[in-house]
C-alpha cells in the first residue's frame, strides 16, 4: 500500500509538516522567552536600587544588616517572586531570603553582573543559586554605594519566566489561541495538499493504467479519447508522447503484419505461376519420352517447340521476379548517369517497329525537343519504355494505334504512352501496378506475368518519378510517366 507515488508523496508532506511544526514551536518558543526575558528585566531593571532604597538597607554609608533581614524574611514570605541575595566583591553568597534547603549554590558568577552594571544589552542571565545550571534575569545594585562597594544586592527574578513550552502555552490565551491556529493552519495545508497529491496521481495512474492496457493488448490496441487537458505541464507532454509512440508501435506492427501477409500472398502467387509452366513443360517431356515412337517427326518438334516456349514463359517469370526484388531491395541506385531520352525513346521505338508492323499497327512517336537530358540509371528507364510499350503492343488490336509522346514543363519530361486497346475498369486502375496483378479479362493464369508495371513503377520511384495512368473501358488507356527535370 505504501508503494504507490501517493501513499509516498502524502507520507512525505506529513514528516515535512510534523518538521516544519516542531521548528516553528520551538523557534516560537525561545523568541517569546527572550521577549519575556527582556521585557521583565527591563522592568525590573532598577529593583535592586529601589530595594535598598525603599527598605533603607543603607544607612549612613553602611549596609543595615536587620534591615537586610527584615527584607529577606518579607520577600520570602510575601512576595517569593524574587529571591535576595547579598554577595561579596567577588560572587560568593554572603546571606540570602530563600529557604537555606533550596540554594545550591555558594557563589555566582561575577561576568553577568559586571555587564548588567555597564548597561550591556537586555537580556543578560545571571546564575540562579537555586539550581548547578539554571541562569535567570537579575537586577544587581553596589551596596553601600557604587564608588565605595562592599557587596552586590543581586536579585533574582523568579517568577517572570516561562521554563516549558507547556507552562507558556497554559499560561498565556494568546498562545493558546496562536498554538491552535498554527495546528489549524497545519491541518488544512496536510488536507490541501493531499487533496492536490490525489488530483496529480490520479493522473498518472491514468497513464499507467493506459500503458498497462497497451501493454496487455499486445501493443496492438491503443485506448484513445482521453479528455485534452489545457495544462500542458510535463504529465501531459508524457501523455502525448506516449500517445504517439503508441500510434507508432501500432503503425509499424500493422506495417509488419502486412508485409508479411504480402509476402504470403507473393510466395502463394509465384508458386502457382511457376507451377503451371513446369507442369506443362513437364507433361510435353513427359509425352515425348513415352511416345517417341508413336509420335511423327513434325508432332515430336511440335511437342519440343511448345515445351521450349514454357520453358522461356519460366525463364522470364524468374529473372523479372529476380529483377523487381532486386529493385525493391535497393533504395537508391548508383549508376546514375546524365543522359538523352529523346535518344533513348527513339531507339526503344525502334526495337518495337518490327513487331508493330507484323500487326500493322501504326507505332507513332512525338517528340518536341531533340535534346533532352535526365539524370538516372539508362538501362532501367529503357525497361521501363519496354514494359508501357509491351503493354500498348500486347493490348492495341490489329491495325490500330499507338501514339508515344515526349514533351516536357518547366519542372518535369513526360512521356505518354496512348494504345486503342480495351482500356482498364475504374477499380482495377490501382490494383494493375501490384505485383502480379493482370486485369480480369485478361486473366489467362496459363501464362505467367503481372510483373510488368510493378517493376515499372518501382524504377519510377528510385528516379523521384511518377506513372500514372488515365483509361475509360473501350477507349485505350493512356499511361504517363513522370521525370524531374535535371537543370545543368
Ligand atoms: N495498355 C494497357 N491496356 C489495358 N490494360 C492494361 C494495359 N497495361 C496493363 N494493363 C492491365 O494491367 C495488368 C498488369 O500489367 P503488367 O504489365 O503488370 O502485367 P502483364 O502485362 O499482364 O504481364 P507481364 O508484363 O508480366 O508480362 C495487365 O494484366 C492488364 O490487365
Ligand atoms: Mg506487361
């Protein structure tokens, strides 16, 4: 129980408040005793004069010894608040009005006198003959006279002062009234304080229940909807803190979960696309070694032709799957180098002419600057032109039309790849840069593929470029491909 922060914190103001207490008692305590000390001897300062004047202790320069004992027998009787003591020159008691059973003492000492006599600063305590230790406020005269001293009439004050807190306390209503108000006072700080203590805690309980219940969700949960609180002290910035790298644990575990997923997903998908080549690979071979000898001369390089074909659909499945992990292992690329892409686009048009003509299809090319230079990795922008335009090839029908276009702004070159082909359905439009994705209508699973934009989007990316691509069903697609332009 006494390990949470609030039993610790109110424990800790209850010892400082018992301190502070006790310190203020006693502090109180010895001002008001010098108070009293320095009042009471002030007032009393010329009683040892007065006495021997008004009880005539001094007559005709000498000291009256019945008169001295009268005075004593009457103090003691009458007024036992002071005591009377007649000393020699050098502090020994010479006769005195106590009770002879209560004086302890047979001298005192002469410092204090000495001091009291050249008006040294009030208090001055003398010694008390009645006690080895006690010191209490005197009033001292020289007797007979000061210029031709005898002895010392040494009074001491008795009753005027307070020995214990408690006798002082009892004593006067005033400090009665001010010890109450003080413990008072004391109460409500320790009831204030506690009160504060449980306001803040609570709010770190809070927290903690918080990161508890994160904790035990497996870091996967966070609670949110915590009240906003205005203070902005440093609970709060731990709050928040908290907060956000909560949101970030989560974020991340949902990121690791979904690559994993994906990775799942990849091996399930390149599996299955490399199965069914093997397979059917497989069953030409097959086929062939069984029947070699039934089979004619043209089915036998039939049979071979389609088992080369599966065998080149796997080699390129393969090497491209090889391609896009490589280019999504790397996150920069280091051949870098500054080169022409009007140049670049003509070539790789080139290399498509042939195929296009076969279908007479018409392959035109525009380009508005001759001269136009990017930064990046030569080989990997020409596969990237390779996979549009294998794109726009495989899609354009017969005798249609494929339009490449090279322009640029003030920031950017954008090339645009425009076919005739079946153009992509609004909801596949994300979904054709994903790894093996290929569109439901073209979705013949006999032959392998889907890599193609993925690969390409993924060189985009390591350039700081876009793709894009804009398609209505029946209306061919436009596919565009962005470059920041390198100023020289
Ligand atoms: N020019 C286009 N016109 C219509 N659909 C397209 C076009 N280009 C791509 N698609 C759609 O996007 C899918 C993914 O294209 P991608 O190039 O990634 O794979 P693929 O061409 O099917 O196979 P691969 O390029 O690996 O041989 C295609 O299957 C097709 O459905
Ligand atoms: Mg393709």
């Amino acid at each position: 129980m006494f390990r949470t922060l609030y039993a610790k914190l109110s424990l800790s103001l209850i010892a400082l408040l018992i301190i502070m207490g006790i310190f203020y008692t006693l502090l109180s305590f010895s001002t008001a005793r010098y108070y009293f000390q320095e009042t009471s001897q002030n007032l009393n300062l010329d009683l040892a004069q007065n006495l021997v004047a008004d009880q005539k202790l001094v007559q005709d320069g000498q000291i009256n010894k019945t008169a001295l004992s009268n005075t004593f027998m009457k103090y003691m009787v009458i007024n036992p608040s002071i005591e009377i003591y007649l000393l020699d020159l050098t502090g020994n008691i010479l006769s005195y009005s106590a009770d002879p059973g209560q004086v302890k003492r047979n001298s005192v000492s002469l410092k204090p006198i000495k001091a009291f006599l050249n008006g040294k600063k009030l208090p001055l305590l003398g010694d008390d003959p009645r006690s080895h230790e006690r010191q209490k406020i005197f009033s001292v005269t020289p007797v007979p006279s000061a210029t031709e001293a005898e002895a010392y009439l040494y009074v001491v004050l008795q009753g005027t002062q307070y020995d214990t807190v408690e006798q002082l306390i009892k004593e006067s209503l005033l400090w009665k009234q001010t010890g109450l108000a003080f413990i008072g006072s004391l109460s409500i700080g320790l009831i204030i304080g506690l009160l504060l203590f449980k306001k803040l805690t609570k709010r770190l309980n809070h927290l903690s229940e918080k990161i508890g219940q994160f904790h035990d969700s497996d870091f996967s949960f966070l609670v949110t909807g915590d009240k906003t609180s205005k203070s902005n002290d440093e609970i709060d910035q731990l709050n928040q803190t908290f907060n956000q790298m909560a949101q970030r644990i989560v974020s991340q575990l949902n990121e690791l979960k979904q690559q994993h997923n994906l990775r799942s997903e990849l091996v399930a998908n390149v599996s299955h696309d490399l199965r069914t080549p093997v397979a059917i690979l497989h069953g030409y071979l097959e086929t062939l070694d069984l029947k070699v000898n039934q089979l004619s001369a043209i089915e036998q390089r039939d049979y071979i032709k389609q088992a080369l074909l599966s065998s080149e659909r796997l080699n390129r499945l393969i090497s491209e799957l090889f391609d896009l992990a490589s280019l999504e292992a790397r996150d920069s690329l280091n051949n870098m180098e500054s080169f022409n892409l009007s140049e670049l686009a003509h070539d790789v048009i080139q290399k498509f002419q042939l195929k296009a003509k076969e279908r007479q299809i018409n392959l035109t090319m525009k380009i508005t600057e001759a001269a136009l230079f990017v930064r990046g990795d030569i080989a990997l922008i020409e596969r990237l032109f390779e996979n549009l335009l294998g794109n726009a090839l495989k899609f354009t029908p017969n005798q249609g039309h494929i339009d490449f276009c090279l322009k640029t702004n003030e920031k950017k070159i954008i090339v645009s790849i425009k076919d005739e082909g079946p153009g992509i359905p609004k909801d596949e439009i994300e979904k054709i840069f994903e790894r093996f994705y290929q569109g439901k209508k073209n979705n013949n699973r006999a032959k392998p593929g889907g890599l193609g934009l993925a690969i390409a989007r993924r060189i985009a990316d390591l350039h700081g470029g876009n793709i894009n691509v804009e398609s209505r069903p029946g209306q061919g697609a436009v596919f565009t491909f962005s470059l920041p332009k390198v100023t020289h």
